[in-house]
C-alpha cells in the first residue's frame, strides 16, 4: 500500500518534471525568437531563463555533472567578482551555450518521420537479402549506423540496435555483444564530424568561425577512408582469427520493392535538409547551427504529411516537449555552467593566459607535434568526465591560431578529430553510456572494444590534419 508520503513525493515529482520541462522549452523557444528578433531585453530574459534552468537542473542531475557544474559555476563567478562586475552584466553572462541545447532539444524529433513511416522495419530488410559472411554483416551494420549517426544523432545508436539484434543472434559469432556494440559505434562515430546535424560539428564551427563548406570536404573524406579501414581491419581480424566457421546466408528472400522504396526516400529526404540548411545559412547568416534548429520541426512535420501521418507527428512532439526534454538535466546543467564560464574567461581576461600556456607548448613541442595533440588532449580531458564539447568550447574559444601558427580549418578539424575518439573510447561519453545501457556491459570494456579502430582513425586523421 502506497503511504501519503509517497503520494506527496510522487506529485513532488511529477511537479519538478512539468517546471523543468517548460522552462527547459521556454529557454529554447526564446533562444529561436532571439535570434530572429534579437532585442537587448529578450537577451536579459534569456539569460534569467538560463539561470533558472541551471538551477533546475542541479536538483536532478547525476552527482558529476553537479560538481562539475558548480565548479564551473563557482570559479567563473570568482573570477568576475574579482575582475569587478554588476549584478545586471554578470546575469548576462549566462546563456551562451542555448544555441547547443536548442539542437539537442529539436533534432531528435526527425525519428518522428522515421517511427511514423514505418522506415524501421525497413533496416530490418537490409538483412534479409544474402550476409556472406561475418564481415559482411559488419560492413552492413556499420553503414546502417553510419547512415542513421548522420541525421538522427544519438537516435541512431538504439535504432540501429533494435534492427539488426534478431540478425547478429542468429549468427555464428563468438560474442555478439562485442560484435554488435563495436560495428554501431564504429559506424556512428564517424559522421558526427562533417554531417551538419551533429551537436559537436555545430560548436567547432560556431568557436572557429570556420564556414562548414570549406572543410565539409576533408571532413567526409577522413569519415569515409576511416570507414573503409575499419573493414578492411575486421576482414583482416576475422582471417587471422580462423575460427573455422563456415560462411552462412541468413536467408534467401531478396529485399522487396519496399525495402528500396523507403531507403530511397529517407536519402532523398536528407539531402533535401542538408540543402535546406546550407541554403538558409547562406541567405540568412544564422550560423549552421541555428539554421538547423530552425528548419528541423517544419522539415518533419512536413515530412509526416507527405507520409499522411500527420495524427501521430503532434502527439510525438507534444511528449517529447513535456516529458524527454525533462531528461536532459545533465546537459542544461553542464553546458549552460560551462557556457557561463568560458563568459568569465572572456570577461576576466584569463583566456589570454589559456592562450599563452598553449603558445609556449606550441613553441616547446613544434606547430606540428602541437596539432597531432590536440585530438588527444580532448580525448584526455573527456577521461576524468569531460565532454568533448565542453572540451572544445573552453579551449577554442580561448586559441589564437593565428598566433599559434596554425590555421582555424587545422584547429577545426583536429578538435572535431578528439570528439570521434572521444565518442569511440570516451567513458563518460553519452554514446559509450548509452550502449552499456542497452547490452549492460561497463562502458570502459566497450571502449576496450573499438581500440584498433581508433588507432586507425587516429593516422588518418594525423595525416589530415598536417596536410591541411
């Protein structure tokens, strides 16, 4: 029987679930407004609606975050105070990661489309035809969630899992935990680093000041060449490993004309959006990131019409604005408190110390072997908790490439470099956090998995980056 008290702390609850989602959807809405309208006094009351989901979000973040955020909270404060500020410009400080969190809020909604249409059971046909072998299950796999990690960011990592789980089981492989875990991740890491729907894309390209067309080509290539060496470094691991089990079709059906019917739309449908977006950033000079924060409900929405499932897109996106937005109180925590002070740094003058350290590294070690480091010192720091965002947000905006002798393309690219190990081997990096969730296996031992395959990304991208 259920005591009075536990009826007041479920309502206590329930109650902190329905103020942090709307203020959480407040916050992002007058983000959007903001930037099409951007007044001083909308910018004043952006910044309380900051503060207050700071707030809200240290009553129900994880125990790291909440350190990490008062940290941050604490030493940008001291740093100010010191410096000298009123109240009404250190309340301004705060907001300057919004742009992040409203990505993160509104991208998820183009599994919408996706659920409504029906595209899932799709994927499944992907393995219906002949798989030939237990890499060319791996080549599948790691498409598929290369394909989906390019438009339905983290979406895609329990996606991708549900569609091809039945297949992997029913192979003769060894351990199928290891096998499916790694293929998806490894596939899912590579595009967050040139596809324009990537959070960590969005804030290299908004601290560089760097255009996405410029680099967009050496970014896809890096993804791609990685891509092929991951399988031409499973084929090479399966041969060497001779298990001695026979090659195995999975079945004999041909995918329908379904099948090809779905993919093709889903493909037409991305490249729409990415011209969409490239477009509107070049007509209106939003930034990449708010052009695609902008486009991303209207784009699904209308997507669902074509579908005619028009009756299940508003119910979608109705709970997704009172209840999922409610679960990222990790986020609005941390990015909103680092955002607040890499403020402080600016304000304080502190970064022009960050500088001047990276500066004397830079003179000590060579531009180049400076450079190589920069992908490793994000992975470094995402090791004791870090985000790689969080990362790439306090040093880059603190960097002169100029005056460290590099380009802001090279500086881009290695940061965005350190965010694809970050993600492979990470362990407080939402993706390896989210597939231990799902096959229950801790998040250091999948990393443990992908080693190989990072230390191939890592000479390609090495490569790139000196060759800029």
């Amino acid at each position: 029987m259920i005591s009075l008290s536990d009826y007041e702390s479920l309502g206590m609850q329930h109650l902190l679930i329905r103020i942090k989602s709307t203020i959480f959807t407040l916050s992002v809405g007058l983000f959007l407004i903001f930037q099409l309208v951007p007044f001083a006094e909308l910018g004043v009351l952006l910044s309380i609606f900051s503060m207050i989901a700071i707030a809200l979000s240290l009553l129900s973040c994880t125990f790291f975050t909440r350190l990490m955020s008062i940290v941050f909270l604490f030493l940008g404060t001291l740093m100010v105070v010191r410096k000298g500020i009123d109240f009404s410009y250190y309340v301004q400080l705060y907001g300057d990661m919004l742009y992040l969190l409203a990505l993160f809020s509104i991208v998820p909604l183009l599994s919408l489309p996706i659920q409504a249409g029906g595209h899932r059971e799709a994927f499944k046909q992907l393995f219906q035809g002949r798989i030939h072998s237990s890499s060319h299950l791996y080549r599948t796999i790691t498409g598929l969630s290369y394909f989906l990690g390019s438009f339905l960011n983290m979406a895609a990592v329990p996606i991708t899992h549900a569609s091809v789980k039945s297949t992997v089981d029913a192979w003769p492989i060894e351990k199928p935990d290891r096998f499916l875990a790694g293929s998806i991740i490894q596939g899912y890491s590579l595009p967050i680093m040139w596809t324009p729907l990537s959070g960590i894309l969005g804030v290299v390209l908004h601290v560089t000041k760097v255009e996405w067309l410029h680099i967009f080509p050496i970014l896809l290539c890096i993804s791609l060449v990685s891509l092929g060496f991951n399988w031409i470094i499973f084929t090479l691991v399966e041969r060497v490993k001779q298990s001695g089990v026979a090659p195995k079709e999975t079945a004999a059906a041909e995918a329908s004309p379904l099948f090809y019917g779905k993919i093709s739309q889903i493909v037409l449908a991305i490249i729409l959006l990415l011209f969409l977006i490239v477009g509107t950033d070049a007509v209106f000079s939003l930034g990449l990131v708010v052009s695609v924060t902008l486009l991303t409900l209207p784009f699904a929405w209308i997507w669902c019409l074509l579908l005619r499932k028009n009756t299940e897109f508003l119910p979608g996106v109705k709970h997704h604005f009172t209840h999922k937005i409610a679960d990222m109180s990790d986020s609005f925590a941390i990015f909103l408190s680092a955002g607040f002070f890499v403020q402080a740094l600016h304000y304080s003058g502190q970064d022009r110390l960050v500088n001047q350290l990276f500066v004397q590294f830079s003179e000590l070690a060579g531009v180049q072997l400076f450079l190589i480091s920069l992908p490793f010192l994000t992975l470094l720091f995402s090791f004791i908790g870090m985000h790689p965002i969080v990362v790439v947000t306090l040093l880059a905006q603190s960097l002169k490439p100029d005056v460290l002798g590099i380009t802001p393309e090279q500086m881009a690219v290695a940061f965005l470099g350190g965010a694809v190990l970050t993600f492979y081997l990470g362990p407080f990096s939402g993706t390896l956090g989210l597939m231990s969730s799902i096959i229950n296996v801790r998040p250091m031992r999948i990393a443990g998995w992908s080693l190989l395959y990072a230390a191939a990304f890592s000479l390609v991208l090495t490569i790139s980056v000196l060759f800029i």
